[in-house]
C-alpha cells in the first residue's frame, strides 16, 4: 500500500537518523504492520537531531518515533501500535481466540523476552562503543543474547513461523532480531537464519523498508 498523504492513518519517522540506525528505527514495524494489512498512511517526518516540535510530547511523552493517528485513536510505542493495526486484519491475527492469545504472546515475548537483551548489547556495541564499562559488559550481555536466541531456536524447531502461520507475533520478533545485522548471533542458529530471511523476503516488509529509507532521501518531505 503506498505512502497516502490524504490517508487516515498518520505515523511520525524520522528523515534523518545516524547511518547505523537507517532500517531499524522503530517506525519501521508500524510501516511493515500497515502494509501487511494493507492499509494506506503518511509519514509526519522529523530530524531525530532537532528539537521535536512544538506540543508534539503531547502525542509521545517520551519524545521519540513512532505515534499514530487514526481519527479519533492516537497512540505511542510501537508494539502497542502494531497490536491496534492486527487486531483489525486477518493478516496479522487469527481470527481464532487461542491464535490471537498466542499472536498476542509472541509480539510481547520479542520486545520484552528478547528485545530486552538485543538492545543491552546495541547499548555497548553501537551507543557507548570502545568505553571501558562497554568492553567490560559486553562478554555477558552477548551471552544473554546467545541464551535468549538459543531457546528461541529450539522453540522454532523446523517451523515456519513461531505459531502455525505468520503474525503480528513474528512481525515484532523478526524486527528485534533485525537489529542484530552488525553480529553473527542470528546466522549461528539455521532455523533462525532462514526464519528472519523468511519474514524479510514478504512482501510487505519490502515495501515498509523501502518507503522507511527513502524518507532518509528526501529530508524534510513528509509523505
Ligand atoms: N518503546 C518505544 C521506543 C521508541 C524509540 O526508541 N524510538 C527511537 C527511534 S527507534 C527514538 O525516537 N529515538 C529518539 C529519542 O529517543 O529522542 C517504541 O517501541 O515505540
């Protein structure tokens, strides 16, 4: 679904971020959510280095990317968004009670189960990296990663997806181990390898990618 900008739907992104950031900022899971359930949106775009705009703590009190706007519903964090959008569409949630509980469970298990350590390591490798502290901490916060992707692995088995098909659930948890691309974590595991290059390869993961990096392109145009 392209970029709309008389679309309902409104997310902020940024148009500038630091390189090692470009195809991770969280605005990336919302765009991938909307294109799963083919809903149009428009981008409401910031440079991550300036001062947010004037009101703009009023829609996310933290400061920071993504919010949404949908008529009357306006919301903040990411992984809450991304649950408002599946529970609309079929294609992220089953329609079944016990297959929304488990697509429900997945998308928190990757941010609060594994995203939870991934970014303890972002921490010493990309934002304080070459820090004494960093280079102290990192030995345990890799093997806290390495622990959490090896009981993920063993629960993907030779599975597709982490339930019997694709959901909001895997959405969240491919775009946690995404942000892993600068280490070999993910590719020591097959199964989990073949799992994220599973996800990636949808369709409308290349569509949310490609609309998220071109904002980088054209700075300051929202849409
Ligand atoms: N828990 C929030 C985190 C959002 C977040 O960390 N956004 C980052 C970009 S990925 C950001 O806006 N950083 C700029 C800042 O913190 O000022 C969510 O999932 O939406």
């Amino acid at each position: 679904m392209p970029l709309d900008p008389t679309a309902a739907i409104e997310i902020t992104a940024f148009n500038w971020v630091p390189d090692f950031a470009k195809g991770n900022v969280r605005d990336l899971r919302v765009r991938w959510a909307l294109e799963e359930a083919g809903l149009a949106y428009r981008a409401r775009l910031f440079d991550a280095k300036d001062a947010r705009p004037e009101g703009y703590l009023r829609e996310q009190p933290f400061g920071q990317v993504p919010a949404y706007e949908c008529g009357d519903v306006r919301m903040f964090e990411s992984v809450a968004i991304a649950l408002e959008i599946a529970e609309g569409s079929e294609a992220l949630m089953p329609r079944d009670p016990m297959g929304r509980a488990r697509a429900r469970t997945w998308a928190i298990a990757a941010i609060n189960s594994v995203e939870i350590a991934i970014n303890a390591l972002i921490d010493v490798d990309v934002f304080h990296a070459g820090e004494d502290w960093a280079k102290a901490r990192r030995p345990q916060a890799e093997q806290e990663v390495r622990r959490r992707l090896t009981l993920l692995s063993g629960w993907l088995g030779d599975k597709d997806h982490l339930e019997d098909r694709f959901t909001v659930g895997d959405l969240l948890m491919a775009s946690v181990l995404r942000a892993l691309r600068h280490t070999d974590l993910v590719a020591e595991h097959e199964n989990l390898k073949a799992y994220l290059a599973r996800c990636e390869a949808r369709p409308a993961f290349a569509r949310a990618l490609a609309d998220h990096m071109a904002a980088f392109e054209r700075p300051r145009e929202a849409a």
